[in-house]
C-alpha cells in the first residue's frame, strides 16, 4: 500500500546487513543437547544453549511431558481466570514456591511477560524503581509500563545505586524498589547481591531479582543468586523461567508473598489476558524440579566444567568476561570480527553465535558460550581445539 512504507522498511534492514548486524538463524534439526544435527545434516558441538542442566532433552522430562499429553490433553484454550487453571498449574506454583523459599508464585507464559506484567500493578506515580543499567530488556520493558519515578544506576555501580536511593528519599518516594538481573546473561557476572542487599536495608528498600541464568544450578541447591549470596528469602520478589535450566520449554514465574502474588493474579496484564502454560510444559517442569532437587552432581558437573573450559580458554589468549558462571564471553570488540569468528568456528563443527549491537553496547562484540553439565570433557576439549585452530586463522590469539 504505502510504498514509502516498505521502502523505508527495506532500508533499515539492508542498513542492518551492511553494519554486519544482521543475525542469520541456523536450522536445527535435532533435539536440543551438546551434540545437534543441523538442518543440513551436518552434526556439531553446541555451546551456547541455555540448556545448562541437560534437562531439555532428558528421558524423565520428555516422559512426563508424553504423559501429560494423553492423560491432560494438549492445550488450555484458556486464560487462567476463565477456564485455563488447571491443577497442575496451581501444584507447578506451590512446588516452585516451595523450592525457592517463598510464600507463593505465578505462572507466566514467559519470564517476559513475568517481567513485563510486574511493576505496573505493583507500584505507581508515588513509587520509585531504581534499575542496573544492563538489566534484561524486559524488565526494562516492565518498568516503561509502569507509572512509578525511574531511576537507572551504572552497572553493579554501589556508589551510583546509592545516589540513586537518595534522589528517590530526597523525591519523597512512598516506596522503593532495587531491581537487578542476578546473573547478567551477556555478562556472565553476578549481581552484587550482597551490597545490593545491605543499600535496600538502609533506604528501606524492596528488592526484584530476575534469576533466568541462575534457577536450578546456581546456589548450592540450585536455589537461584539469593542463594550463592546466603540471601535465601530475603529478597522480596523473584522472577524465572522455565525456559532455561528447568527443561527448556517456555514459561516464567514470579515468587513473592502471597498477597503479592494475589494481586498480581488480579492485575497483571499477560497474566489476564495470555493464554495458560500447556499443562505438558507444566508437568515436564515438575519432572525437572524433582531432578534438580535429586541430582546435585548435575551442579557439580557444571561447575567443573565451566572451571575447565575459562581455564583453558584464558591459557590459549582469548580474553573472557564474566566469573564462574557457565556464561562465557569471549570477546572480539567489532561485530565482523565475532561474525567471521562464530562461521569459521561453525565450518569446523563447533555451533556458537556471535552477539553483537543491540544485545550487547557497541564495540563489544562477543561469543558467548555456554557450558553445560552435559558437555563431556572429550567435547570440551574438541571445543578448544576448534578454538584454538580458528582463533590462529582469523589471528585473532
Ligand atoms: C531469558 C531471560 C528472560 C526471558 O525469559 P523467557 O522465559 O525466555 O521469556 C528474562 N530475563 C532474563 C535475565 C533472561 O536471561
């Protein structure tokens, strides 16, 4: 109709190709695992799945997932308060509640919409937010729909977070809450929890913290960033995913008090108005959490391994972000260089894509890889051959 509409479109996408930002998706044609098969039949490593506990393709999970089909059906064809809440939903939110030390939790279809739905019903116009300048998009996306005072403190800055605290004191703010990623996904670092924690103590601040990379294996029990920190239950609201280390599927939650969680069920905007989780996807969670509370070697297996592979990759020259989290940033500074990186390494068998603006800032190009505690020591190995052979082509070590 409009042509100068789709000219404009087609502009800025071939503008996205010539800054060597456009990101090409590769077709899968296995079950998700350390080991896939490409579309093109090729076979290769896959270090960058966020599949950390190897649960997503699991023999447990897939049957509880099988199971459920045939005794639950397929889908809810419902919103939750109309006709979609089904048991397992409800068992699913106690059973995570329960794990993670808090008095309730609520379903999401995803952490997004966990993130997205829950500043707005929770805080307004006499509230402040104070958030990490790397927060995930959709907590920033969350915050945008909501009517509190924002304000944006320099990452894992304290003195910034501080200042922050203050100005929202200073701005009379009724309440405030800190809100942080607790493992920052370019990143591969942890939030300051500890610090965080003792700022909100003194400005009588809430906490949010958003546990995707860290649910299941972070934590000496898998109980998330509160946990490594010894801050079990004391950090007001917690959100998740399915979506990652708990099998992988889809889904997101928030575990706060009970009260919380109520007027979230009432208020929250994907929670009215989005379908409910398929109770497959549900019932395979259950499976998972199960796993996680019955095989701590599972966490001590990444653990090792994430050791092994920053160990090795740091003797070889490439130079790495983060700290003992299984995300590892191998960082290149411009995008080419991570694209050229991520297809030459891709040609020798190793599948691990190049993360470039918007992701990440400008200039800070990356691969980032992921370790699992899946990956056997051969594929770690075999990985660091093929980093090695690329690196010394592309003369980048
Ligand atoms: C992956 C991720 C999300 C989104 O989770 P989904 O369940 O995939 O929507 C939110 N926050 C952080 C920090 C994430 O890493």
């Amino acid at each position: 109709m409009s042509k100068s509409f789709y000219n404009l479109i087609d502009n800025e996408v071939s503008q996205i190709v010539e800054d060597n930002l456009f990101k090409d998706e590769r077709f899968i044609a296995s079950p998700q695992q350390a080991s896939i098969k490409l579309a093109d039949g090729k076979d290769v490593l896959n270090f960058c799945a966020n599949d950390y506990l190897g649960l997503a393709n699991n023999e447990l999970v897939k049957k509880a997932a099988a199971e459920s089909i045939n005794t639950d059906g397929f889908g809810m064809a419902s919103v939750r308060f109309i006709c979609g809440t089904h048991d397992l939903h409800r068992q699913l939110e106690k059973k995570l509640s329960h794990f993670l030390g808090y008095e309730d939790a609520i379903l999401y279809v995803a952490c997004f919409d966990a993130n997205g739905g829950l500043f707005e019903p929770l805080f307004s116009k006499e509230d402040a937010i104070i958030s990490d300048a790397l927060n995930h998009a959709s907590i920033i996306d969350g915050i945008r729909l909501c009517k509190a005072q924002r304000y944006r403190y320099e990452h894992s800055n304290m003195v910034s977070l501080e200042e922050c605290l203050q100005k929202a004191t200073e701005n009379q703010a009724r309440h405030v809450v800190i809100a942080t990623d607790g493992v920052f996904s370019m990143d591969g670092t942890y939030a300051k929890l500890d610090e965080i924690y003792e700022l909100a103590q003194k400005y009588n601040a809430l906490i949010m913290v958003d546990d995707c990379h860290a649910t299941g294996f972070v934590g000496k029990s898998g109980k998330g960033t509160p946990e490594h920190f010894g801050l079990e239950g004391k950090i007001d609201i917690l959100t998740g995913t399915l979506g990652k280390a708990l099998g992988g599927a889809s889904g997101g939650f928030v575990c706060a008090k009970e009260n919380v969680v109520q007027l979230l069920k009432q208020r929250s905007r994907p929670y009215l108005f989005s379908n409910a989780l398929s109770p497959s996807i549900v019932k395979a969670t259950l499976q998972a959490l199960e796993i996680i509370e019955n095989e701590p070697d599972r966490r001590q297996r990444i653990k090792e391994n994430t050791a092994y592979f920053r160990k090795n990759m740091k003797q070889l020259g490439f130079t790495l972000k983060g700290d003992s989290h299984p995300i590892t940033p191998v960082m290149f500074g411009d995008a080419e260089t991570a694209q050229k990186m991520s297809a030459a390494l891709l040609d020798c068998g190793l599948y691990a894509v190049g993360f470039f603006y918007p992701v990440v800032p400008k200039g800070e190009a990356r691969i980032r890889l992921q370790l699992t505690s899946e990956h056997t020591r051969d594929q770690i190995n075999e990985a660091l051959k093929i980093f090695e052979k690329v690196g010394k082509d592309l003369k980048v070590i």
